[in-house]
C-alpha cells in the first residue's frame, strides 16, 4: 500500500516539471543560514531518474552562499485541487561542470537569460528597478541538484488523512506510516 502512494509522490513530482501549470512546478525551498531557515520560492527544472531535483539559479545568489556552508535543504510542495503535500529533505550540491551548465543553458529561451546576466548580484539594493543592467557576453547560471534523502507523503482525506515518510536506505524508499 505505501509503494502507491509513493509512485504517487513521484508521480506528481515529475508533473511538476512536464505539465504545464501543475502546481509543483514553483516549490518553496528552504537552506539554513546561522540556525535561522531562509525560504524563497524555485523553479523545479528537472527530475532525474533517480529522483534527483533540480533548479537553475545565479551563482551569486544568497542560496549558493548558505548551501556552501551547510548543503541541507528542505522543499515544500503543495496540490490544492488534490489536497496533497510533499517535503522532500536532501543535501544540494553545485554543479561545476563546465559541459553540463553549457548544455543547459543554451536551451534557455533568450528572454529567460536575463535572469542570469544582471551585473549586480541578485539581492543588491539600488535606487530604481527601471535601472537594472546586464551583461552582454557572460552570465552567473548555475544548477543545484538535490539530492533526496527523505520524502513526506501527506493526503488530506476523509474518514482519515494519510501521511508516510519514506527514508532512502541502501538505495531503496522504505515508509512508515505516521499520525496525520
């Protein structure tokens, strides 16, 4: 009975990324910075086959700073029409490969690019939002996968709701049921 659910899980994860407008496509993700949680809003851009999350960022983000001194992230997903919600804990890692971040960035659309060209960094104040400016032939694109270690299953239903927590041990997703 917990396999199913989490096929489910996993289901819906990787709709996240293939369906357009399915609700896990925005997740909230949380990194840790002096034993304080730090959350923003990311773009889930792939799911690998072994389940490995990714999201696109600018290598000088806040995030990138706070996964370096500690790697431990949380994200939060949420299905209102299905009344279902995910947490998936794992450890972020940075990819550093020069062939991989070229792979991927070149299929991002032109107009999205600029969300890695800014010549200040994301967060910087300054005076007027009219006034941000760009690179012309650099960019900060930088890809963080995610790597799960482990998944909550929560499903609000009647008579009762249905929560699992599943923890990767020995390469498989084993799950124990827990009180909603």
């Amino acid at each position: 009975m917990k396999e199913q659910f989490l096929e489910e899980l996993k289901d819906e994860i990787q709709k996240g990324v293939s369906k357009k407008g399915h609700p896990f496509r925005y997740t909230t993700m949380a990194s840790v910075v002096d034993n304080t949680p730090q959350t923003r809003t990311v773009v889930l851009r792939r799911v690998s086959t072994d389940f490995d999350l990714f999201i696109y960022t600018d290598e000088r983000s806040d995030k990138i700073s706070q996964i370096i001194k500690n790697n431990k992230v949380s994200f939060l997903f949420y299905h209102p029409k299905k009344l279902v919600q995910i947490r998936i804990d794992g450890l972020a890692h940075i990819i550093t490969d020069k062939a991989e971040l070229k792979k991927y960035w070149s299929g991002i659309p032109p107009n999205s690019r600029a969300d890695y060209t800014t010549i200040t960094a994301p967060g910087s104040t300054f005076k007027n939002p009219d006034n941000v400016t760009y690179l012309e032939d650099e960019h900060h694109f930088c890809i963080l996968k995610i790597i799960p270690t482990t998944m909550e299953y929560l499903k609000l239903k009647r008579p009762n709701h249905i929560r699992i927590k599943f923890e990767k041990n020995d390469g498989n997703w084993e799950g124990s049921f827990l009180v909603p």
